[in-house]
C-alpha cells in the first residue's frame, strides 16, 4: 500500500507549475497528506552580480513577500475541502538544491513539479530544474508537462469532492 504523509509542489508560479499544483492537491486530498508547495525566489543580487556585491535587502524582501502573497492566492480554499497546505518560500540561487533539500528535511514523500519541456538547444543551454530534482531527490517525483496529457480535470475534482 502507498502512504503518502506529505506531498511538495514545487511552483515557479508558470503554466506547467500550475498544472503540477493540480496535481499535487489531488493527490494530498486523495491521500489525506499535508501539501507543502515550495517557491525558491531568486537570490538576484547573488546571481546577477556576484557574491562580493551587497545586496539590497528592501528588494530582495519584496520578491520574497510577493511570492508568499500569490502563494496565499494559490492556495485560497474557500469551501475547505483541500487538504492541510504549507506554503514556503525560500531564496537560494539553485532552485533544484533547495527543491531536495526541502524534500529531505521535511520528510517529503512525493515531489511533483512541472516541466517546460524545452527543446533539446535550449535544454543544453539552461537545463532542467526538474531534470536535477529527479536525479537527486530522497522520494518519488512526478513530472508534469503541461499541457501534453492530463488525468485530472477540474469536473474530476467536483466529483472527487462530493463523494467525499
């Protein structure tokens, strides 16, 4: 039997995040696990400038909290049927390392996160959040390429729900 106690979705707030948070509540609900879903903010000082460079923590406090805000926006339950939720935000310049070690720390038994599903060129260019989170995570991950092949549908949820 597969018991899932928590479930991570990891969100860079894009289409095939959104169908992977889909996906994520589904599966905590059916599953009665509590849904952690995980932003990593750009550390943007860090990366675009170097280490050495100060950075302007005004800025980089604004783009944490407005993460949290559309966190908060994505995870507005007005009937209160979705299950226990942890929105976290965090700021690191490796999204995929954070991503794991989230998973790690708090005992995560599924990840699931969407894919671009970039071309082979830009693939080699910029890589894969999720390809790295695949390769190094302590659970199962379920990748979600938005919108290739989809098994849950918004009616399932309704259907999902009443039967409850």
């Amino acid at each position: 039997m597969i018991a899932l106690k928590n479930v991570l979705v990891a969100t860079d707030f894009g289409e095939a995040a959104d169908a992977a948070l889909l996906y994520g509540l589904t599966i905590a609900r059916k599953f009665g696990a509590t849904l952690h879903v995980l932003h990593v903010a750009n550390a943007v000082f860090s990366q675009a400038l170097g280490p050495e460079t100060l950075t302007l923590p005004t800025l980089q406090s604004d783009i944490e909290n407005a993460a949290r805000v559309r966190l908060a926006e994505l995870l507005t339950d007005s009937d209160g049927s979705g299950p226990p939720t942890k929105p976290v935000v965090f700021t690191a310049s490796s999204p995929s390392f954070t991503i794991v070690d989230y998973a790690r720390d708090n005992n995560i038994d599924l990840i699931v996160t969407g894919t671009h599903g970039y071309t082979a060129l830009k693939h080699a260019l910029l890589g894969s959040v999720a390809e790295r989170v695949v390769r190094m995570a302590p659970c199962p991950v379920l990748t979600i390429h938005h919108p290739e092949h989809e098994f849950v549908r918004p009616d399932t949820l309704v259907a999902a729900s009443a039967v409850r």
